[in-house]
C-alpha cells in the first residue's frame, strides 16, 4: 500500500496532514491534490513526486517568519502532476543558475522532456529523498563532490551493497548530467563516484541447475497443490513455469493480461498455413511497460505449458491481469512483491546459493537454446535481448512467427520430470 495515496470517482489523488506545528499557519489540517491519472502504476510515482513536494514547501514555511494565519498560508496547489509529465510547457520564471533549483525541479523538468517510465520515476523520487535525508537538501549548483561522496559512504553505512549504491549514484548523475545540459550548474561533481568495480553480469546470476529445478517443481506448490498468499494464488504455480518456458522477465509475466495470450497465424516452412498459441509481451495494455523497444515480442506457448493446463487457466479468467491476485509494491511493481516471495521460498526449500534468483529462469533458458542448437538471432527474439547486428533492424517489427515456433519445439529441459497439472 502507498500512503497518502487516495482514489475518488476513479481518479486518485495525494492527501497529507499538515504538520501539527503549521496547523496554525496553513489554517488546516490537512491537504489534498489531485495527480491527474487513474493509473495505479502512475499514481505511485507521482505521489512520492508530489510528497516531495509538499515537505519541500512545508520546510519553507518554517523557515518563514510567522505571520498571523490570515497573512501566511500554504503555497498554492502546483499544477496536477501528470501535466508535469506531458510535453505541455510550463510557465516557470526565470531562473539563474545560482538560484534555489533542487533536485526535485531537475527532475520534474527530466521526467517532462524525457517521458520516462513511472516506475522510474518513483526510483528516482526516492534517490533524492535519501539524499536529502543523508547529506541535505541544497541547489544543484551547490552541490560538490564531497556531497556525492558523501552520500555514497552514507548509502553504504545504512547497509546498501555496492551495486544498489552504484545503482543510486547512476540515477543522482542523470540528474546532474541533465542540468549540466540545461546550464543549471557548471560541472557534474558525480563523475566516477562509485563504490568499485563490478562483477561481469554472468557471474552476479547463475541459470538454475537440474537439482534447483527439481527442487522448485518437487515443492509443495506442484505436489500438494499450495497457493501461498504471499505468492498471489495460481501466479506460484503458473509463475515460475513461464519463466522456465519463456524466458520473459518477472514484471513481463506480471503484467500480463489475459487478452495477452491468443492464437496468431503464420506461414510455415513448407509454406503453409499454421496457428500457434503466444504470449504477447507489450505495453499496449493499461498499466503495462516493457524495458526496451526489442522487449515487445510474441512467445510460442510450449506444449509443455499447454500439456499442463495453461490454455485451461487463461481462458478461465476475465479480469484485467492474468494472475489477479498478485499485489504491487510500494514501487508499484506488479511483480515485487512476487519476487520477494519466491526468493524466501527457494530458499525454504534448500536452494542456498544467492547467485540462483527468479532471474536464473532468464539465464537458463538462454543457456538450454545454445546446447539445443537454436540461434542467438532466434534466441534473442524470444528473450526480447537487443543484437548489435545491424541487419537485425531491417525487416518487421516483430519477429516471423515461424523460427520461434521451431524452436520451442526444440526447447528441452533434459533431466526434468514435468509437475503436476494444476
């Protein structure tokens, strides 16, 4: 759940008290905005932006002299903040380079001109607000490299590990870096700022070996038919199951619809007319993103999945999300708290070695298609990998259904007794 967060008449908006110590000043005890979206996803990140906000404007009142409550109140409502997210100007005075523009106002500005996903947003929402908490709230350009510097020891002393501190300080210098551009500071004093040298990606994840696999698909979720709350009902069963078989990313399988899953046609290699059964993975459906542009693709359904009643389950549900029980979490990720879950039960269930995560899924079935022979071209369209070919961006926008089809029927976990059906 998100505080502050309300929904009226389907739209949601921001409600806060007012800090007992201002009651007085504002002349009320609390404050409503509206943000302008009845997208939950959105809404999220656009309520930490807004609460940002709102302490920002509560902290100058303090540092205002007290005048009568008729003489003195809050600042008058912003805009709602999705316009602050359109390609709408805005009528902002002018401002130097020296003035009182924050972290929040470079932000607000990015997120305008760079349209980024709301999930973004809110990460970058709460980057600053740590920031802020750790070192202080000050102009970018008074912001030094001991300030950066010092928000990296900070970071680490809370208990971030490296690569989440790194992570924070790429997103603090987009933020530098974009006012830079905008001459809103001279120089970004985040450049090489970092904790050390990362490990190579292969080796932060392993692919699931045959002993975890058989481990998951041995649990009592496949033998005894348990549905963790925590797992979101069916989602602990058909989950990890279409990870196996796709590939796709924990958010991709999240979001899914069940419009998502249908039968397309195509042209086979003998030239004739076929129909498979896919997973489309887009963002054309309310609330849904993708990573990248490469990441919209289709995705045969293997007959594995048919075998075990996919097909069955889809066509049983009538809602919006395929998996509806499945909750978000306080990023607004349909798929976090699934996450957390399946991390604590995989390792409940004997599979120690940190490296193997719901990621791992990802890993292995790129690993399983080299050893069946299938292509890295093929490979990557069904993972949704972008390729350096240049060939590769000439053509259709999606992938020929064909190649992929094959594939999934060569597609093979060798060793890997197949669960029970749901």
């Amino acid at each position: 759940m998100t505080t502050h967060l309300i929904r009226r008449g389907g739209r949601y908006s921001i409600r806060r008290r007012v800090p007992s110590d201002l009651i007085p000043i504002v002349g009320k005890r609390e404050v409503v905005r509206a943000l302008g979206t009845s997208a939950r996803t959105v809404a999220v990140a656009l309520c930490r932006l807004e609460g940002v906000r709102m302490d920002a404007e509560w902290d100058a009142l303090r540092s205002t002299p007290h005048l009568p409550p008729n003489k003195l109140t809050l600042p008058a409502p912003v805009e709602p903040a999705t316009a602050r997210l359109t390609a709408q100007p805005a009528k902002k005075t002018r401002r130097s380079a020296t003035d009182e523009r924050d972290l929040a106002d470079v932000m607000d500005a990015w997120a305008k001109e760079r349209q980024p996903q709301a999930r973004t947003v809110a990460m970058v929402t709460k980057v600053i607000t740590r920031f802020r908490q750790m070192v202080g709230k000050m102009p970018v350009a008074s912001i030094e490299r001991k300030h950066v510097v010092a928000f990296k020891t900070a970071l680490l002393d809370s208990g971030q590990t490296g690569v989440n501190t790194d992570k924070q300080l790429t997103m603090l210098r987009t933020l530098l870096a974009y006012a830079v551009n905008q001459g809103w500071m001279l120089a970004d004093p985040s450049k090489g700022v970092r904790v050390g040298e990362r490990r190579n990606a292969k080796a932060v994840r392993l692919p699931f070996d045959l002993p975890a696999l058989k481990r998951i698909f041995t649990s009592p979720v496949y033998t005894e038919g348990q549905r963790p709350e925590g797992g979101g009902g069916a989602a602990t069963y058909w989950m990890p199951l279409l990870a196996l078989y796709t590939g796709a990313r924990l958010e991709e399988l999240a979001q899914l619809s069940p419009d998502d899953v249908h039968q397309a046609s195509y042209v086979d290699a003998s030239g004739s007319q076929a129909s498979a059964w896919i997973i489309r993975i887009s963002d054309m459906g309310e609330g849904q993103e993708v990573k990248t542009a490469t990441s919209r693709r289709r995705v045969p359904v293997h007959a594995d999945l048919i075998a075990l009643g996919f097909i069955d389950y889809v066509q049983t549900i009538t809602g919006p999300r395929l998996f509806p029980l499945l909750k978000t979490d306080s990023d607004g990720r349909e798929g976090g708290l699934f996450g957390k879950w399946f991390g604590k039960h995989i390792r409940k269930i004997g599979i120690v070695d940190r490296r193997m995560v719901f990621h791992s899924f990802r890993h292995l079935l790129k690993h399983t298609m080299r050893e069946c022979g299938i292509t890295e071209e093929v490979s990557d369209a069904i993972t949704g990998h972008a390729s350096a070919s240049v060939g590769r961006r000439y053509g259709a926008t999606l992938y020929p259904l064909a190649p992929l089809v094959d594939a999934m029927q060569r597609y093979r976990i060798h060793g890997l007794p197949l669960p029970q059906r749901a």
